[in-house]
C-alpha cells in the first residue's frame, strides 16, 4: 500500500493518470493524508463488501488469523516496555472459492480466536454454508451458534479426550485442506501490498489494512473481467 508521500511521487510521474482523475494540479502529500483520515472504517468496510460482491462466490469460507506489523516501531523497544502490541491481530474471513475477503475483524489486543470469530461470522451469515477453521475456533458456543443458524463448522477439535480425535477422523480431509488457501490469500495480500502498516494512528492503520484487501478483491475482479472478455484466454 503506497503513503501519501509515495503516492504524490507517482503522480507527478504519471501524466495520463493524472488526466484520468482530472487533477490539473499535483497536491500536497498531505492533502491525500487528511482525504485518506476523513474516510471512515465504516466505509472502508462498505466498500469491502461491494468490492467482493463483483467476484461469484461459493457458499464455503474459511476463517483464520494473521498480523501486520507496524514498521515504524522499535522491536527492541517493544519487547522492553512491555507496553505495546508491535502488530494488528487481522482475522480473515475469505472465499474458497473466488479468493476474495469478505469480511474482517482488527484488533490491538490479545483477544482470543473464539471471541472474534462469533461476531465476524454473524454478520456474514449469507456468504457461506461451510465455515473452516483451524483448532484455535474450537469453541462449543461456537459450534452451536453456528449449527443454530444452519450452518456446518468445519472445524477441528484440540485433542483433550479420544472422542476428540475421534471426531477430528471423520472430517472430510479434503475439504478441509482448503483452509490453506486463506494463508495463500494472505500471502498475496501482504506480497502485493506490503505486511506492514506505515500509518501512525491506530484508526488509520485499521483503514490502512481494510484498504489492501479492498484493493486485493478489485484486482481479482479485474483479472476475472479480461479473462471474460479475452474469451477465456489467459493474456
């Protein structure tokens, strides 16, 4: 994701752009910097949700948990302190099938897997069928919330007892082997656009992040549109 500074960089190099959008005159770096703050996360999230919707979707999602780092950070100093969180807790919630980000959860805390993941389901409850996760979803209010609202978990239980293995036999393997394709949507995401964040306030570093998966979907959009129109040819 480029800052402000960078971005103003680019468009005084980019002459054709800066026709596109009609800029006569190249800002200030800090005009895109207060742009960027007066858009809420609120919209951010609007638009990640319109942004996914110009994918076709499957009715299977998988849901996991990653960070991005705040670059601008001592890691010394933070390890000494003890007083900050040296990375955004991002909890994906993504399509198998298109490879898209329907919906996220950022957090500065420590707050559990099984805590987010009720509420990022919730409000995605018309995006799947088929909920994937690794053992750090096992949760059984979770299960039952799910299963209440006629959804399948698909989600392997921590081995305590040896039904607990049991159960984790009678998984369907290959079906929940495509959990890896959220990491590799991480992977895309953070290869693409950066695993950091350059913002120095919280609520912007949350935008920031919203922001990457907004410009990752409309670039699976725009690969999935000229492959329509190249007659299924790759170009």
């Amino acid at each position: 994701m480029t800052n402000p500074r960078d971005l103003i960089d680019q468009l005084e190099e980019m002459p054709r752009i800066r026709e596109a959008l009609g800029l006569k005159v190249v800002p200030r770096f800090t005009t895109a910097q207060k742009a960027f703050s007066r858009l809420s996360t609120l919209l951010w999230r609007v638009l990640l949700k319109a942004s996914a919707s110009l994918l076709e979707q499957g009715r299977i999602a998988v849901i996991d948990a990653s960070g991005f780092e705040r670059h601008y950070a001592s890691h010394f100093y933070t390890r000494r302190t003890k007083l900050k969180i040296s990375a955004i807790k991002t909890t994906l919630l993504g399509d198998v099938k298109s490879l898209a980000i329907i919906d996220l959860h950022l957090t500065t805390t420590r707050r559990h897997d099984t805590q987010v993941a009720p509420r990022l389901a919730m409000r995605n409850l018309d995006a799947f069928t088929v909920l994937i996760g690794d053992k750090g979803y096992d949760d059984r209010r979770f299960r039952f919330l799910l299963r209440r609202e006629g959804k399948r978990p698909l989600i392997k239980h921590r081995e305590f007892k040896f039904w607990d293995r049991s159960a984790n036999a009678r998984i369907n393997s290959k079906l929940y082997a495509k959990r890896s394709l959220l990491e590799t949507i991480n992977s895309m995401i953070k290869r693409k656009y950066g695993s950091w964040v350059s913002s120095r306030a919280w609520h912007r570093q949350f935008r920031e992040i919203v922001a990457k998966c907004v410009m990752h979907n409309l670039e699976l959009a725009l690969k999935a549109m000229t492959f329509i129109v190249a007659g299924g040819q790759i170009l």
